[in-house]
C-alpha cells in the first residue's frame, strides 16, 4: 500500500533522513552536555567567542557554512591533505554538516539548564559525599530533564528539515546523501507535485507531532515543578 | 580531640587570617558580625572555598595542608547551610537518604530511623522539598547532613531564615542533638541567645580575624571583649536543680554550696541547669544586706575591676564559687564601695534567666 504512494527511491531518502536526525542528535547531545556545562560554569572571558560561534548557525544561510564545508572535507581540503579521508559527498560528511548546522538547537537549552541549577545545589551535594560525575548524574541532570528533552527535540526537528547544508556538501546522491528535502526539490523541478506532496506531507506531520509532544511534555513539566 | 586550622584567603577586599583551634567534643559558636568572615571560615573547613591557603588538622588527620587538599566531597562533615538546600526533584526521603547511601555500611554511625524520630520527621517522609514549610525544610536539612555520620558538623545560621515560631520549633531539637548524638557541632550566629542555649565554646570573629576563642562562660566574661561590654551583657551560670518548695512556688538550685531561688520549674532534682544572669542585673553589698526583699543574695569574690564601658559605668568580673558573674555598677559605687580585686563581696542578684533544656 506505501510502495503506491511512494517510491522506492523515495523511502530510501525517508529512511536516510531520520538515520541522519538520529545519528546527529546523538553526536550532538555527547558533544554538546560538556560544551554547555562547560558554557555555564565558565568564567573565562574566551566563552563569548564561544557562545557566538555557536548561535552563528542561526543567522548565517545554510549555504555559507555547507560552503565552508566543503572547502574543509572536500577533495584538495586540509583534512584530506593531512592524509584523512574525503568526506564530502558521503553519509559521515552529513553528519559533520548537520552537527554543525544544528548545534545551537542542541547547545542553547542545554546551557540554559544547566546555568539555572545554582552552585548552591552543587555544594550540597558535595557536602552529602558525592564526587563531580555522581553530582552531574544524580543531580544535574534530573534537574535538567526539560532542557535535554527540548535539545533532543529541536536537535532532531531541525536536521530533519536541512537543506542548503546537505546540498553543499552531500550532493544527491539517491540512497548515499539524498535526504527528503532535496527529494522534494527534485520532485518540484520536475513538475511531480504528487511526490512532493507525499513527502512535503510527511515532513509536516511529522514535524508537528514532535514540536507538540515536546510543548505538551513541557507544560506538564512546568505544572509539576511550579 | 581537637580541630585545628590555619586559613588565609583573599577575596576582593575582604581578607580572611586565622590561626586557631577548637574542641572536638561539644558545641562550638563561631561569633562576629555580618561580614565578619564567619561564613567563609566555614567554607574553608567544608572545602568549599578553593582560593584558601593553608591547613586543617580534624583530630589529628590532615584534610588540608601546603601540599594536599581533600576536595569537599571527601572531608566527612556534615554542611548545614543557611537556605537548607534541598533537592528540589527529590522527596524528604530521597534527600535523607542521598548522603547515607553514599557512606560505606560500616561507617555509618547516624541511621534514619533515629534521625526521623529525633528531628521528628516520620510525617513528612513523602512530601516533596517545596512542600515543607521553613522550619520543617531545615529540620530535613540537618537530618540529611547527620545521615552522612560525619565527624564534624557545620551549621551556617541554621535559624535565621525562621520566623519566631519555627526557631522556637527547631531549637529543641538542636538541643536533643547535642544530647543524644556525640558529634562536634561548629555554629555559626550572631543572635546571643541561640548560643547560650546551644553552646559549651566560642570563636569571636572581626574583620576576617580571630578576636578570641575559649569556653563559652570565659569570653562572655572577658571584661576586654565586646561581650562583657554591650548592654545585653550576660554571665552564665550552671547549678544543680536541689529541691522545689512548692508553698512558696519556689525551686532550689545549688551552686557550689550555696542557694540560688528561682520561680517553680519543671525540672528534676539532681539535673544540670544553665542559668543566665544580665549584668545590670547583680548589685554588690560587702557585707549580707538583711531587711530585702531579695532572695538571691550570694557571697562572692572580686576578680577584677574593668575600665569603665561608657562614662560613669564601671564592669565588674565577680567569682562565684569558681564561675565567673559579671556586674554592672556606677563608678561611684565602686568607689565608695572601695572595690578591689580580691575583696570578699555580697552579689544581690535580681533576676535569674533559666537556659531552656540543658
């Protein structure tokens, strides 16, 4: 019944698409806890220039930074020139875009969390025995739910949606780097709004039912801790 | 048994120098105004203050010196702080028992069953922390900090953020405490009356810097301190509950063989009372006045005669059998009395002060 509504070439970009989300929010949410935490806690006059270039994804057109990119991963790059593999045009090479595209989604809430847990808390618990990763588990992070669970949301909503990144760098590539928003475009381009509509359809939904789960666990949340 | 600490830190303008020691055993005051460095001393010992300098010698092990520092999650102490702390995602049990699981079976000597029936705690075992009010949220505070069997406790004005009637609910049990938990207490405080129900020894702080430390009953006395010199200016007494004359409505305390009245108390014969007595409150006669309506009138010692407080006022340090009684007389008094030190005296003593549950 789905092969009717869509093609096999297709659900190859669907299933591409949220292997990269996933993927992404994973990496994002391992680099991202002690980037943030390390952007609470700091003192250090460097965190400004930090902070910018992590909101910097925000403003700046997707293009520029699949731009730059590619300069970096692309054939004739310095990675590659310092022997590493090409990563442009692969799978790894959306992953490094799309972390890069959705870190502030990822980084800002978190902050935000874990700059709202007081030193007084953290004292606390270090007077009750228990060390820096026991204080970060056992109380950090339980106080922090909200923010991980808005960073796992937006980190995934946002890759889903990418698209001026993944074309910079990841070409399209059916079954390797064509993720659904360039399948759209194709779609658009040559005049089959059928499939653009299933596919344009799916991201909606989909993009709806996880923003509204996320304010709907929020609000309890809020009603809980209030 | 004792603790003992060397502490330099530099904040801003602010300049901790201290250089002291204090029992183990018992409850110490640490004294002085706001700003005065009481809190930071107690961060020091908790570790809590990483610019510190020095060294920090409990019972003999080292927790800090020039070449290690225990972090504050190895020193085993107990931190009660001010605001009471407690974790916001997890219940009153939770919270007691986030410090006990994390000591080793064999070294727990404080368990919850006798912590939740000495802070009275059993009712609220479930509630969550924003539901307890002031007094019930220090209770757990303390309760959860004793559940860590630590060796030393600190209490940063355990009682300051209460109203009147929370403090009158708490400090019973503060009392108990002392009674039934041989754990060394340092308090900070500035309210004198909480410390002289609650302490057996004092650290005077000012301006960052040790001004004195040593029982308690000494440096209330001490006629070169602010203590003996402010209006409120107390001594403290302890005697022993002899026998209630229940025609008169009177009770009995002996001390050091004489008789001290009081108004009817509910206290056994044979137990230790602490009494206060306010400076302004003990005249002097040389010799044993009769025809007065005074029932405590007490033979004394002068042990000296300090200069004067304020114009025209004179502070005398009395011996009382052994214990130190301060009065506060005119200087004409003292002259035409002819006090000196060594002289046998009479103290009249107007009002007595029982110290709550000693």
């Amino acid at each position: 019944m789905l092969e009717t509504w869509i093609s096999p070439q297709d659900s190859r970009a669907l299933w591409l698409t949220f292997k990269l989300a996933a993927i992404t929010t994973l990496v994002l949410l391992l680099l991202g806890t002690p980037l943030a935490w390390w952007l609470a806690r700091t003192r250090a006059r460097i965190k400004l220039v930090i902070e910018t270039l992590v909101a910097l994804p925000l403003v700046l057109p997707p293009t520029v930074i699949g731009f730059y990119l590619l300069l970096l991963l692309g054939a004739q790059g310095p990675i590659q020139a310092l022997g590493g593999p090409a990563f442009a045009f692969t799978f790894t090479g959306l992953v490094i875009g799309s972390v890069f595209y959705s870190l502030p989604f990822v980084v800002q809430p978190l902050q935000n969390a874990f700059a709202s847990i007081g030193d007084a808390t953290l004292e606390a618990a270090a007077s009750l025995r228990a060390g820096p990763w026991d204080r970060f588990f056992t109380v950090v992070a339980p106080l922090s739910l909200r923010g991980f669970l808005t960073a796992t949301t937006l980190g995934f909503a946002h890759t889903l949606g990418e698209f001026g990144v993944v074309l910079m760098i990841g070409g399209n590539i059916p079954g390797e780097t064509q993720v659904v928003s360039i399948a759209i475009y194709d779609h658009v381009e040559a005049v089959d709004y059928a499939s653009a509509h299933v596919l344009s359809a799916l991201l909606l939904g989909l993009s709806f039912l996880l923003l509204i789960s996320l304010y709907a666990l929020d609000g309890r949340f809020r009603m809980r801790l209030s | 048994m004792a603790i003992e600490l060397q502490f330099e830190l530099e904040r801003g303008e602010f300049r901790l120098r201290l250089d002291t020691q204090f029992p183990a055993t018992g409850v110490t005051a640490l004294f002085g105004r706001s700003g005065s460095g009481k809190t930071s001393l107690l961060r020091c010992i908790a570790g809590l203050e990483p610019g510190v300098r020095g060294r920090l010698r409990v019972n003999g092990d080292t927790w800090q010196d020039d070449t290690h520092c225990l972090p504050a999650h190895r020193r085993p102490l107990g931190y009660v702080f001010q605001e009471g702390r407690l974790f916001p995602h997890l219940s009153v049990r939770g919270n007691l028992e986030y410090g006990y699981r994390r000591i080793p079976p064999g070294q727990r000597r404080v368990h919850p069953e006798e912590v939740v029936e000495l802070l009275g705690l059993g009712t609220l075992l479930r509630r969550r922390s924003d539901e307890l009010s002031g007094g019930q949220r220090q209770r757990v505070a303390i309760a959860r900090a004793l559940l860590t069997s630590p060796r030393l406790l600190l209490m940063d004005e355990p009682l300051a953020a209460l109203d009147a009637a929370s403090k009158a609910e708490i400090l019973p049990y503060l009392e108990r405490l002392h009674g039934e938990l041989s754990i060394p207490v340092l308090f900070v405080s500035h309210v004198m009356d909480e410390i002289t129900r609650l302490a057996d020894h004092m650290l005077l702080l000012e301006h960052g810097q040790l001004l004195a430390a040593g029982p308690l009953q000494e440096l209330l006395t001490r006629g070169d301190l602010p203590l003996a010199r402010a209006d409120e200016a107390v001594s403290l007494v302890e005697a022993v509950v002899e026998r209630h004359d229940d025609a008169d409505h009177l009770s009995i305390l002996g001390l050091n063989g004489m008789q001290l009245h009081l108004p009817r108390q509910q206290l056994a014969p044979g137990k230790r009372v602490r009494l206060g007595i306010h400076a302004r409150d003990v005249s002097i006669a040389l010799t044993p006045p009769v025809g007065i309506s005074m029932l405590n009138c007490l033979a004394a010692t002068v042990r000296e005669v300090h200069a004067e407080t304020r114009p025209g006022e004179v502070l005398v340090t009395l011996d009382l059998g052994g214990q130190a009684l301060l009065a506060r007389l005119t200087r004409r008094s003292v002259r035409s009395l002819g006090l000196r030190a060594g002289m046998p005296v009479h103290a009249l003593i107007k009002s007595v002060a029982l110290i709550e549950g000693r």
